[in-house]
C-alpha cells in the first residue's frame, strides 16, 4: 500500500482486507477470494468507475472482475491469452472470459484469445506493463538497491523467489524450497530471498525463509519495492526460482535466469531462461551455466519478446478511443 501511495501520490486508494483465514490452506484460500467479491463490489458499487482493469492471473482479479461484471461494468483484462503450469492458467483463461476489452502480451496470447471465442475487436496486442518501467529506466539506480539491502558495491548476489507450486502437496512445496535454497547456499554467493506469493502452501516456504534469517549467506525481505527488485536485478549474477520474473522482466536485463519446477511450464520464454528439475544436484548444474561468462554474453544481443516499453500508454489511448457501449458490454461469444 505505501508503495501504491507514493506512485500515485493524488489518487483516492482503498485497501480491501480479505482476512478471513490467516493459515495457507486451500479451504482458507477460498474463504478469503468470498471475502474479496463481497467487498469489491461494494467498493466499485460505491466508485462507478467507468472501467475496472484487472491483471493475470490472480484469484483476487478474478474476484474483482466477477464483481465489476454483475455490477454493469466494463472490465478490461491485461496479460490474458498467456499460458502457466500452476492453477493461476484457469484463473487467467476465466478472468478473459467476463472481460470486455483485452490487452495481451504478444501476438500469440492475442491467438488464444480468438480461440477461446473472444471478438478480434476486443483484442490488442500492446506488449507488456512489466517492462515499461524497465524500458524507460524507472527504477532504483543498482547501487542504491544494493545498499537498501545491506549488501556491498562490489558484491556478487543471487535473487531469489520461491513460490508454491498449487499441483503439489505441502511436502513436495518443501522440498522444492529446500532443493533451491541448499543450491543457493553451495553458489558461495549470497542470496537477496523474498517471501513467497499467498498460494496454498506458501507457509512452508515461509518456514523455510524464517529459519535462514540470521544466516548472512542470505538477505531476507518480506518484501521490496518494485523499484528496488528492478534495480537488483540489474545488478544480480542471476535469477534463481520460479518466478515469472525469470520469464517477462529477466531478459530486459539480459539477467540469466534458473527457473526451477513445473509452475511456468508452458510459458514461453527468452533463451535468457535454464529450466531445471527441483532437486540441488539439478539447480546447480543450472545455476553454474547461468553464471558462466560466456552464457552472460551470449544475452548481449537478446531482443526480448515482450515489447518496448510503451504497453501502458497503448493501453491509455485505446482506453481513451472506446466507447462504453451496449457493443462493448453486451458480450457473446464468436464461436
């Protein structure tokens, strides 16, 4: 939320607390999203924005598009049409369909679109929101994201982000945990270590995280701006996880990036990108030809697939040029 304030330091913002369960279960995990759609549609019945703009995959967009859609209203979805191995793939393919107006990646999410019986009007391939920022070079200075995590000038660093894979029990979340921070520790390099989305599960890898706090081979946040994440990875030896960072911002930064596990399996990627299996024998094999200096410039040249920077202000004129109208709102599918 203070990150939200200072970007958009004139804006009205409200903060919707779902906090009906604190545990990582699924049943939790439900009770919260229930939670999310009954108090954002009394915050947009309240607001009657002219449009609600969702992103991803999340189940809170999902909520919040489920909302805005019984309420009348026009909702616009970015970043629908990619592909993911996690349960977020159903999330995403479900917000495209109750949204009105869509803003994929790349041309080829724009095809799946039309494929999942969406009207080509509706689509508009603008690139990516990720990388506008990165692109035009707002973000902290890497000396200066250094030093807000204590780490030196000089020093060598790895990033890196575990999340839940929600096909795997509890057990198999931990080992993965574990397979990435043991061949995180064996690297000899620290490790700058966030905390993990709220998927079920995720109190495992948080266990994990808390346990390594007072261990100076790793830095451990909660959580850092984005402003200071960009500028760590412009800096890093590498991305080590299975974050979707490896996949969108990684290779704007021609950063090496270990992608460990299924929860990106099908998402395309740069060559900025080493899949590995989740054991430590497997990440360290991976991690070692990511840190190569030959494998580092080979990225010299790489010509990232998710746009040039100017997503958000495609978004705004398209925005700007389409009526709200019983054309846009009374939706049926072109199949």
């Amino acid at each position: 939320m203070d990150e939200v304030r200072t970007d958009f330091p004139h804006a009205e913002l409200e903060l919707i607390e779902m906090g009906t369960g604190r545990d990582d279960s699924p049943l939790a995990r439900a009770a919260n999203l229930a939670a999310c759609l009954g108090l954002a549609a009394r915050v947009l019945q309240r607001r009657r924005p002219d449009v609600v703009l969702v992103h991803g995959d999340r189940g809170e967009h999902l909520m919040v598009a489920f909302a805005a859609l019984q309420l009348g209203l026009a909702v616009v979805h970015t970043q629908g049409g990619e592909r993911s191995g996690n349960l977020d793939e159903i999330q995403r393919h479900a917000i495209s369909k109750l949204a009105h107006l869509h803003f994929p990646e790349t041309e080829d999410a724009g095809e799946r679109l039309r494929r999942l019986g969406e009207d080509d009007w509706r689509i508009h391939v603008v690139g990516s929101t990720y990388v506008d920022r990165i692109v035009q070079g707002l973000y902290a200075p890497p000396s200066e994201a250094r030093a807000a995590v204590g780490l030196g000038p000089e020093e060598r660093f790895l990033l890196v982000l575990v999340h839940p894979e929600t096909y795997l029990e509890r057990e198999g979340i931990r080992a993965q945990a574990v397979a990435v921070l043991e061949a995180a520790r064996r690297s000899g390099l620290r490790s700058v270590v966030t905390y993990p989305a709220s998927d079920p599960g995720y109190e495992v890898i948080v266990e994990q995280l808390r346990a390594l706090e007072c261990d100076p081979a790793f830095v451990v946040r909660r959580n850092l701006d984005n402003d200071v994440y960009l500028g760590l990875m412009a800096g890093a030896e590498a991305l080590l996880g299975n974050s979707s960072a490896a996949l969108v911002e990684a290779p704007y930064f021609r950063l090496p990036a270990v992608n460990v596990g299924r929860r990106q399996t099908g998402r395309a990627r740069d060559a900025s990108v080493l899949d590995a299996e989740a054991t430590v024998d497997a990440v360290l094999i991976a991690l070692e030809r990511a840190r190569d200096p030959g494998f580092r410039h080979s990225l010299s040249s790489l010509q990232p697939r998710l746009g040039d920077g100017r997503a958000s202000e495609r978004i705004v004129a398209k925005l700007k040029a389409t009526p709200l109208d019983a054309r846009l709102l009374e939706k049926q599918l072109a199949y």
